[in-house]
C-alpha cells in the first residue's frame, strides 16, 4: 500500500539538511500591490515510504536572499525498474 500511494505522489517526507530563508512575492489585496512572504525551508528531504531523496536547488536574489529554482532527485530513482 505505502508504493501505491508514492506512485500517486503522496509521499511522506522527512526535512533535513541545512536551513535556508525563502523569500517570494505574492499578489496582495489591492491589484497591483505584492505581499513578501518568508519561510524557512530545508535544503534535502527523504520520503519515508519508498525511500526516494531529493535537493532543493537555490538561487541567489539581487538583495541576497534566497528563491527555490528547482528540486533533483538524488538517489536515481528513474533508474529503477
């Protein structure tokens, strides 16, 4: 049962690695206006389950905080069989 539900995409992650501050805009109330949102995010996380791990990938913002850019696989997953 635990595979069935990780090949649907609900998988149960488990955060580690070393945090890091995100910073983003969001629409705000009024058209026209963006809101700044901050969260502190892990850089690596592992699903519980089926045992797939993966990177955060960061980018560095002109004011020097941090945005997500992307996330890898670390352990070839799409390798598997």
């Amino acid at each position: 049962m635990p595979k069935f539900l990780c090949s649907l995409g609900l998988h149960k992650w488990r955060n580690y690695g070393e945090r890091v501050l995100v910073v983003w805009k969001e629409p705000g109330l009024l058209p026209g206006t963006k809101v700044n949102k901050r969260k502190h995010v892990f850089s690596e996380r592992e699903c519980l389950r089926c045992g797939r791990k993966e990177r955060r990938q960061f980018s560095e913002n002109i004011d020097g905080s941090y945005a997500i850019s992307g996330i890898e696989t670390v352990n070839g997953e799409e390798d598997k069989d």
